[in-house]
C-alpha cells in the first residue's frame, strides 16, 4: 500500500473583515500545522472578481496577510495550501440541510449556466488562473481548484449542466500544467453526487471519468450540493465516514 499523505480539510473559518482574513485566521491555521500533517489547505477562498457564498468568505488578493498566512503554516510543519472558489452575484446558499425541491434548484443552475456567454465563461476561468497566479507569488505550494458543491465551477464542469463543459475542462488542463510550471501542486474538488437521486441517476460515471482525465495531482472527492443536500458534505455517520478512507 502506498504511504498516506494527511491534508487538513479545507473550511471557511469565518474569521474574516470585508474579505480579508484576521489574525485569528492565521493562529487557526498556524495552530492545526505541523509536520505531521502533508498539507494545510486554506478553504473557499474566494478568487479575485469572483462571489463568495457568504459575508463571511475570504477573498483573495495582494494584501500582504495572505503571504504571512503561507509561512506561518509552512513555519509550522505543513505544506501551505489554498482552495479557489466562487459563487455568483445573489447566490443564496439553503439553510436546510436537504431541500425540499433540489430540481428547482438545478434548473435555476441550468438557466445560469445557459446566460452565461463566452466571454463570461472566460472571465470566470481566467479568475482562476488570477488565483492560482497570486496564492503561489504569496508561497501556496498547493493550488486547489474547487468545483464541487454547487458553486459555480461545479456548475461549468458538468456536462448535464453545462453543454459547454469541454470547453471548460480543457482550460482546466492548461491551468493544471500552469500551477505544475510554478513548482506547485494542484488539486480539484468535485461532489461525486449532487444528493437528487434523479439527476444523479444519468450520466454520473461520464461526469467523473471527465474529471479523472485532468492532470491535477490530487482529486477530492466530496458530496453533496449545498442547495440540494448538505447531509452529503457534512456526513457524521461512521459507515460513510469509513467508505471515504477506505483504499
């Protein structure tokens, strides 16, 4: 059996003013870093002209606390890791752990993707190379890309969404060999499933095999839509616990 590498799961502390991380920031990932653990990843970090899907969400940017956020987890023990995500201007993330209506919100997510045009879509992507871009000039050795959850990167990615979803995962390619270029190491972040057994039901397998031909280094897998059943994500149970550890 190959050797385990230990990641810190990405979450969104919260402790954040108008998007820029707080000291209690960096003693929370400071303190969780060590050289018992791979890997310390910095979560939902919101790329620059992106949404975040809360007023308490970190946004990425040129402001020094970032770079200070790397070393200090790298000082630590760890490798530094960031996770890139957006949402969308008016996301509303649903309070109920399972909705009770998920096919409204996956066509309302068919309807965004379907607005969406080229130029959008690049404008998107290209925040994500930003991202990549500024989290390795402030000393992220690894990049995550997450497209998972219902943000909007999960929406572009799949094709029972997105009927453009090539076009993006070929960009998603180029990131990956650009992150690799930087001396970095990437990884993506997908929900296997949404948590709506009928949406579920077609095309899952084609969905993950698109996402497995991407020369990311690490994919993480994950469950669950935030608007369709957040039980998925957040899964307590030890049997679905131990299906996700086990080799």
């Amino acid at each position: 059996m190959k050797n385990r590498l230990t990641f810190f799961l990405p979450v969104n502390t919260g402790y954040v003013t108008e998007g820029l991380p707080d000291h209690r920031f960096l003693d929370f990932y400071s303190g969780r870093s060590s050289a018992s653990l791979y890997c310390a990843i910095v979560g939902n970090v919101v790329v620059p002209g992106g949404h975040g899907s809360n007023s308490s969400t970190p946004v990425l940017s040129d402001a020094p606390i970032w770079g200070q956020i790397a070393e200090a987890i790298k000082v630590a023990g760890s490798k530094p890791g960031v996770q890139l995500a957006t949402a969308w201007q008016g996301y509303t993330g649903n309070k109920k752990f399972r909705s009770s209506e998920p096919q409204v919100f996956l066509s309302e997510a068919r309807q965004l993707v379907d607005q969406m045009d080229a130029d959008a879509i690049e404008k998107v992507l290209r925040s994500f190379e930003l991202g990549a871009h500024i989290a390795i000039e402030h000393g992220f050795e690894h990049i995550q890309i997450h497209a998972a959850h219902g943000y909007l990167l999960s929406l572009l990615v799949d094709q029972r969404i997105n009927h453009r979803a090539a076009v993006v995962l070929d960009r998603l390619v180029i990131l990956a060999e650009q992150i690799k270029s930087r001396g970095a190491e990437s990884s993506i972040r997908i929900s296997m499933r949404t948590g709506d057994e009928v949406f579920d039901s077609v095309g899952m397998n084609i969905f993950h095999d698109s996402i497995v031909r991407l020369p990311f280094d690490f994919i993480d897998l994950s469950s669950g839509f935030y608007n369709v059943d957040k039980r998925l994500i957040y899964r307590k149970h030890p049997i679905g616990t131990a299906c996700r550890i086990a080799p």
